[in-house]
C-alpha cells in the first residue's frame, strides 16, 4: 500500500514527501461516537435505566449546555491540532453515531466551542454503523458500545471500545500526541497466538525464534498503524524526533521480542518506544509514556490501563481471561 511503500524510504526529504503527498490524497480518517468524544454518561444511564423517549427527552432539554470531553476527546484534539491552516488536512474526524438527526445539534454545537474541527458525520436513529464505516472510509472507530464497535470491524476498520476516561491525567506537551498499542492480535496477527494455544509456551518460543527474521502479518490495527506512521514521519525533526510518539506495550520479552522489531523494521513502521514487560502490569509503564490512548485485545489489560490512561478493547475471538501472548 502507498504508506507502507512511502515509509519504506530512507530518512529524507523524499519519506517526508511521500508521506505527506499520501495523507493529503487520503487522510487518517477517524470515525467516532458523540459519547466516545464528550462525556454523556448521565444520559446514557437514562437511555438505559427509562429508554429512549425520556433520553432524548433529556438531550433536547440540554440542547444548549455544553458537552463535557469525554475518553476519545484529547488524542482527537491532539491529531487534529496537526493539520495545517488553509491546506488539505492530515487528519479528518467523522462522527458516527445511532442518535437521531433531532440530537445532532448539541454534539455540533459543544464540537464547535471547544474549537474541534469536526463538521462531518452519520446520525442512524439505531440504524447499525457497519455499512457507513466503509462509506466513509474510516481508519479507526471509537465508541463506546459493543455493537458499534463490531459494526465497525464489519465494516473493515480497526475498532476500539472504550471506557470512562482517567480522572487524573499527568501533563504532557502540548503539541505532543502519543499512541501505545498492544502488540499481538492487535497490531500483529494472531497467528502465534494460536502456536501457543494449540502447542504450548515451549513451540511458540521455538517458533518465534526460528521466525524472527520473517515478519508477522498485519492485525486488525496494521493498516491503520501505517496511516499513523506517515504521520509521525512528517513531523520528524533534525533529532529524529517527531510529535507523533508510537508505543509498543506488550506482554512478549525475549527471545520472542526479536521478532516484533524486525517485523516492524520491514514494515517500515518504527516505535518511538518499545516495552517488552512479560508478566508486568502494563497500567505503569502506561502511565510512565503519557499515553493518549492505548490498544489492547485483553479486557484486564485495558481494564488496568484505563485507571491511568484512555484505552481502547479491540474485539477479537479469543478467550478475554487467558493471556494472548505468554511471557516466556
């Protein structure tokens, strides 16, 4: 694909080019719920307590007072404050969401206050989302609902449940975005996840080890990790350094971790960080990066994770109690 080839360049001006030529012609492109953006969790728990009349009841009433931010809010307004004025943008965000038309103009008008340049988007009144995602050729949904989040998948882009955000947030640079994501069946395929499951710790180390010089396969976040890194590397300074920070957070730790960086090394797609933390808690290391959001197949993962950080549940078929990747 365009990203992957134009990554795959050396460090200079023509990577940058590339880079910036193939997010103009198709940008990261971010589908999101109204309550994955602010913080609707008291109608929500109208919607579910006394049904859909009395919440949109409620919406109408508070038609004018403004919307709180809620868990996707801050890496949406980080990645939007990248794109430049009077140019085509890097980043584009579309609001996806089964409310009605009737209750679009509150989420319009608290997008417009707090200075989002959002002015796209699908209300369903519970028509399901699957068709729209590839309508609207989204890259990643966020929401925080099963169902949306599914549809999503079914409509091909990487997906993202979401919970209630952090109260208390450490401060990271302002112009500063930083994306972490789990490594196995979230960026990479499951493939080695079904090694260890159908023969054991011992064959997948084995396996892994005699594979590390062959990349894995993308997962359901690769295609959208190769729109991220086209990002990153338009904002690369003289030091190397960019404003997009990706982070790998995974449970692998050697020798199964040599594979994941020469896979990423091949793709083109190099981590601004990468932790190899076996049998850690993931939350600390989380919190140590600032991360803006993180990804993640397992729900305990994203569970303790999101008592620091905004997280995201990636579906998937496996088992959510049982470890995805063993430490070994």
């Amino acid at each position: 694909m365009v990203f992957q080839n134009s990554l795959s360049t050396s460090q200079g001006g023509d990577a940058n080019s590339g880079a910036v030529d193939a997010l103009r012609a198709g940008p990261l492109r971010i589908g999101i719920s109204t309550r994955a953006l602010f913080d609707l969790e008291e109608e929500h728990r109208v919607f579910e307590e006394r049904g859909v009349k009395a919440y949109a009841a409620l919406q109408l009433e508070r038609e004018d007072v403004i919307l709180g931010k809620g868990t996707g809010f801050e890496v949406v307004e980080r990645l939007l404050a990248l794109n430049e004025l009077d140019a085509p943008p890097y980043v584009e965000v579309v609001l996806l969401s089964q409310n009605s038309p009737d209750l679009s103009l509150r989420a319009f008008r608290s997008i417009d206050h707090h200075g989002l340049v959002i002015k796209t988007g699908s209300f369903t009144s519970g028509r399901l989302l699957a068709p729209f995602v590839p309508a609207w050729d989204i890259d990643l949904f966020l929401s925080n609902a099963d169902a949306d989040v599914k549809g999503a998948v079914i409509g091909g882009a990487a997906a993202a449940r979401l919970g209630v955000a952090p109260k208390d947030r450490d401060e990271t640079p302002a112009d500063e975005v930083r994306i972490a994501f789990d490594g196995d069946a979230v960026v990479f395929g499951p493939e080695s996840d079904k090694i260890y499951k159908e023969k054991g710790l011992d064959a997948f180390l084995a396996h892994e080890t005699a594979n590390a010089s062959n990349p894995m396969t993308q997962g359901p976040f690769g295609k959208f990790l190769h729109k991220l890194s086209a990002l990153r590397r338009i904002f690369l300074n003289e030091g190397n350094v960019s404003k997009v920070r990706i982070a790998l957070v995974t449970a692998r730790n050697v020798p199964a971790h040599e594979r994941v960086i020469r896979t990423l090394r091949a793709w083109g797609t190099p981590a601004d960080e990468a932790h190899f933390v076996g049998n850690r808690a993931k939350a600390p290391i989380l919190k140590a990066i600032g991360a803006h959001i993180f990804f993640d197949d397992q729900e305990k993962h994203v569970l303790g994770a999101a008592t620091v950080v905004p997280a995201g549940h990636v579906p998937g078929p496996h088992d959510p109690a049982a470890p995805v990747i063993p430490a070994g």
